[in-house]
C-alpha cells in the first residue's frame, strides 16, 4: 500500500431520494476537508448547467440534487457525480471564489438569555445557562474563554436550509479546537430570530422564529433572511449567506447592537463584506496563520 | 373581487405546482400536497396547468361569489353544496354571483381542491402562488385564508360550456382508511438495525394527529439504531447525523419510535438520520390520509417508482384529453 490514509478519499455513498432526489454522503464524519470536497463537486455540477437538473444543495459532509427524472435519470446523474469526484473530489488546487463577511453577535443579549431559561426543564442541565454548560463539556476553564474561542476565529458557511436562510458554520480550526455540543433534550417551542445558536459542531444564526434544539448563546442584530428585500445585501436574493462564504462572528455591546437594528430598521444597514478566494488547501494546512491573513483582509483596508 | 371569505374553515390556503428550483436557500417547494386532485381541477375548468387553486384541508369553508364562475371540486370527498343543494365532485360547476358555496363534512381523504375558472390571482411570489405559512410568504398575505378576505380570479372569458364535463368514474381514486406507500429504502439507511429495518415495513403504522403540510408522524412501532461512536458533528444521539438535505417524502424516526415523512412545507435538512423516501406518484396518496388511519410502507426500486411516476403522468394526460374540448 502506497497510498496513505490521509490522501484516501472516504467511499461516497450514492442513494436514490425517492424518484426525484439523488443524495449524496461523502462521509458520515464532519471536516473541513470533506466540506470542501461537497463544494469543489457541487460547484463544477453547477457549471454543466445539465438538463434536468432542478437544485444543487451542497450540505456539510453530503449534497443533494433535485432532479426532474422524467428528463434525466437518476443513474445518469450518479455516474457523471461519479467522475466528477474523481476528478475534483481531491481538491488539489480548488479555489473558492466568495466572499469574508463581518457577522456581529451580542452574546449573552437578555432576548435569547429569557427565551432559554424559560425552557430550561427541555436542558442538559438545568442550572447552568447555555454557555455555562457548553464551555464546561468542551473544557474550557470559563464562559469568557469559551466565548473567546468561538469569536476568536472565522467560520465557513457549508450548508443552507433547515428553513430559508439558515446558515450552518464550521469553524475554521483544527479537528482538535473544534467546538462540540449537544442539541437541547427536547426542542424548544420558540426561538427567537436572529438567535446565535450551537449543536453538533455547528453554529446557525435563525433565520426566522420557531421552534429549535440549538444552545443559545447571543443574538445577531442584522437579519439574514429578508423577504421584503429592502437592505441592500439582499437585493439579489432574500437570502445573505451563500454555501462557502466566511463569517466572523464579532462580539458586540449593547450600544453597537441597537445602532446597528437602527440601520437595519431604517434600510440603510450594509454587512462589511469583501471579496476573497479562499485556498483549502491553506486552511488545512495552518488555519490560524491562514485566518489571520483573512481577518486581515475583511478589517484591513 | 370575486370570491368573499364568509368563514375560512379549517385551514384553507391557496397553492399551485409549488416554488420549485429553491432547494439550496432552504425554501421548500410549499404547493398542493395532491396534485393530481389539484391539476384534475385545473383541466375541469379548463385552466392553465399550474394556474392557484384552494387546498382545503378536513373542513371545508363558506365562500360567496360576487361574480359568475366556473369551478370544480376534486380530492377529498367533502361534497360541495351550493345554496344548500348538493353538487358533484370531480365535475365541471357553475356559479352565480351571489351564490355561496359550502362544503359537507368529510366522508373519505382529507383535503378537497377548488379549481376557478381564470385561477386565484394573488401576487407571484418566487415564481409561484403557493402559500408558505411558516414564514408567511406567497398565496394570499402568506397565510391561510380567515373571514371576511377577498380573493380575486385571473381572466377566464366565458367557459360556461364547459358545465357538466366531469372525470370518468373509473378514474376517481378511491381513499382508503388504510393506505400503502411505496418507499425508496436509502439515504441514512445504514443506520437503521436490520431487525428495525423488518419492522418497518412490516408494521402497520398509525397517523397521528401531527399529520400536517409540513409533515406526517406514525406511531405503533419501536426501530432501533446500530450503535457507534458518533462521527464528528454529528452530535451525541445515536438518531443524530451530522446535519444534511432532506428530499420531499423522505423519512425520518427522531426517536426511534415515530416515523416521520416530510411534506411540502418541511425543514430542508437537518440533523436526524433519514432512512428512505416515499416515491412522488404516492404522495398524492398519502395527503388523502388523515389522523388515526392505517399505513405501510413498501420497499420498491428505483424502476418500480419511475414506472409509477409514468402511470401517473399518462393516467393525468388521458384525463386531461378527455376534458379537452375541440
């Protein structure tokens, strides 16, 4: 065996959803790697532009493609996502062309700290907030230290959905910095929207109010679903975030939260956003020399 | 104005084909849960394929015309009455400004159609009438229908000839109290024990009472998950997978003990293991199913669905040419 395991690509699963579905499982386990694998693939599908195909959904570790089966065949499709990831899967020299996004989060903010402790009898552990508990599962010596790691480093949009607009980010760190908790034993009814929330190994912002399993940790004070479209970001889309791009979660007081709900209220709220083409290979690699570089293009000018 | 909210009954939402092509934002399609009751309204009352209609769903509501239509009832059979007088389903109706149209209690399925002449014309919202009520978009102000709303129809011109055509006898499906749904097994299937996998499609499942647009839950089985370590991400549950799409029909058991197939106005994705996918000619069937009935499932292939879906798509051209007038 030459080969290592590490430039082994895991098995892909291929399973018919139904007629009109085909899905895709790259591996059962999250990683960076892996989402960049479901992108690259994604990403060079949408490029064929192929009759037939209804919607591309690239998730974490998977994607899924909506076919109309009457003009293509499921089978069809599998062989070409088949040597697609042949030839892309590796990611050898993928370039994402997105964007790195100024995210602000009050953590701790009273509106979500009254939503969990109003449903505190659903919890893990009912005499701890949200932050307490999960920093204490993921060793952190304190709340300040936990909040610190999940603002200290940008994340990677790698999935859309759940309800329209609902980002799922991972946290571009090593596998042993990642952050890991569980979803509430049994879901709330209410969550309010905008809430910045943690489960699995993945933070969310919600898109709109409903019910929800996610740790609540802060509210973000810019909308990322606008179906009025009236802010600018969302003049092409009712939805901000696109699979791929970079957010910084920045934490802010209560000052700059409701200046900023001002600016969203009156329409003239703009994210600070700026163009990047981000290398995997490099976040793989040193991701906190890479992120540095990152944070330096959003911030810098 | 043409037809004026006198009560809304139970949940009565205007909706087409659906917002397709909106997966990867996360819309899920919203539309008619049968549409093949929907689309034979359509051709009753010599419609634009995909022109809006109403989904009514257990009880049906009181609606006053202000104009003269043309209208067809079609899905469950909740006979319609205009004026008070009986009126057949699955025929080509005409109404009266002035007149009001009521609708019997239930007697099998569970959501009847009402297809106008010129369509429902609320705004087009994403390409689509649809109404999605979880956030309140499409159809008429995002939401179900309530007392007192007026709705407008698009342009029909006059297809008073087309009164009394109705669909033939032998092509009216019949809803059952109990129900079987043919099922793709796949996806996260894997994760299912064997044994579990035999109960499955072994057990005859219960609707409950969460059987809804966004979905439907079954009781009357237990299905256990084969143990592991759990991935990375995927969180602590042995129901939990690391978070992905879910396709339209597709099945999940968050606890292991209530299946749950997602419907048109479901969750995209999410983080519990899906274990197969209701095959699209049968979810016309299964939106004709209502809390307390019977369901199985059965495992087909691949071929045994997409033949069904061509039985179908026939079954509703022939329809379809037999209500065209030349």
């Amino acid at each position: 065996m030459s080969r290592g395991v590490e430039t082994e690509l895991p098995q892909a699963r291929y399973s018919y959803g139904g007629d009109e579905f085909v899905f895709v499982e790259l591996a059962e386990a999250m990683s960076l790697k892996v989402n960049f694998r479901a992108m690259a693939i994604t990403n060079k599908l949408e490029e064929e532009r192929i009759e037939g195909v209804m919607d591309i959904c690239p998730s974490n570790a998977s994607y899924m493609v909506r076919i109309d089966p009457d003009v293509l065949h499921p089978d069809d499709l599998i062989s070409r996502l088949e040597e697609i990831d042949a030839e892309a899967g590796d990611i050898q020299g993928f370039e994402l062309r997105t964007r790195v996004v100024d995210v602000p989060v009050m953590m701790e903010d009273p509106w979500t700290h009254e939503t969990l402790m109003r449903f505190r009898d659903r919890h893990q552990d009912p005499d701890a907030t949200d932050l307490e508990y999960s920093a204490r599962i993921n060793g952190y010596d304190s709340k300040e230290d936990f909040i610190a790691a999940l603002l200290g480093s940008p994340w990677l949009v790698t999935m859309i959905g759940f309800v329209p607009g609902l980002p799922w980010c991972y946290q571009l760190v090593p596998p042993e910095e990642q952050v890991e908790v569980p979803k509430y034993v049994r879901p709330r009814t209410y969550t309010p929207e905008r809430a910045f929330g943690f489960g699995g190994g993945f933070a969310v912002v919600y898109s709109v109010e409903g019910a929800g399993g996610y740790q609540l940790y802060g509210l973000a004070p810019a909308p990322v679903l606008d179906v009025k479209q009236e802010l600018k970001d969302f003049q092409d889309s009712i939805v901000f975030p696109k699979p791929g791009d970079v957010f910084n979660y920045r934490g802010i007081d209560r000052e700059e939260f409701d200046e900023i709900r001002g600016r969203v209220e009156d329409g003239t709220f703009e994210y600070r956003k700026k163009d990047f083409v981000f290398h995997p290979d490099r976040a793989l690699d040193d991701p906190h020399t890479y992120n540095e570089e990152i944070l330096g293009v959003l911030y810098g000018d | 104005m043409a037809i004026r909210v006198k009560s809304p009954g139970l949940l009565t939402t205007v909706q087409d084909t659906g917002r397709l092509g909106e997966y990867a934002i996360g819309m899920p399609p919203s539309g008619a849960m049968d549409v093949f009751s929907y689309q034979v309204g359509n051709y009753l009352v010599g419609n634009e394929e995909g022109a809006a209609g109403l989904e009514i769903t257990y009880f049906g509501p009181e609606l006053e015309f202000t104009e003269d239509a043309v209208v067809a009832v079609t899905g469950a059979q909740m006979p319609p009455k205009i004026n008070g007088d009986e009126a057949p389903t699955w025929e080509t109706l005409a109404v009266e400004a002035g007149d009001v149209l009521t609708f019997d209690y239930l007697q099998n399925g569970a959501r009847s159609y009402l297809a106008v002449a010129g369509g429902i014309d609320v705004p087009v919202f994403m390409h689509s009438r649809s109404t999605y009520t979880l956030i309140g978009l499409g159809g008429h102000e995002g939401r179900a229908l309530g007392e007192g709303d007026e709705l407008a129809l698009g342009e029909a011109g006059d297809r008073s000839d087309r009164v009394g055509m109705a669909v033939e006898e032998q092509q009216i499906p019949r809803y059952s109290k109990e129900t079987e749904l043919r099922v793709i097994i796949g996806l996260a299937s894997y994760r299912l024990t064997e044994e579990s996998m035999v109960e499955f499609l072994n057990t005859t499942w219960t609707v409950t009472p969460d059987a809804d647009r966004v979905g439907y839950r079954y009781k009357g089985g237990e299905l256990g998950f084969v143990e592991r370590e759990q991935p990375a991400g995927a969180g602590a549950d042995q129901a939990n997978v690391v978070d992905f799409g879910y396709p339209v029909g597709s099945i999940q058991v968050p606890g292991g003990v209530e299946p749950i197939v997602l419907m048109n106005d479901a969750v995209t994705g999410g983080g519990y293991a899906t274990i197969g996918t209701v095959i699209s000619a049968d979810r016309d069937k299964l939106a004709q199913t209502k809390t307390n009935d019977k369901t199985r499932f059965r495992s087909v292939d691949l071929e045994e669905a997409l033949a069904a879906r061509e039985e179908r798509r026939k079954q509703m051209a022939e329809i379809k040419e037999a209500l065209t007038r030349t």
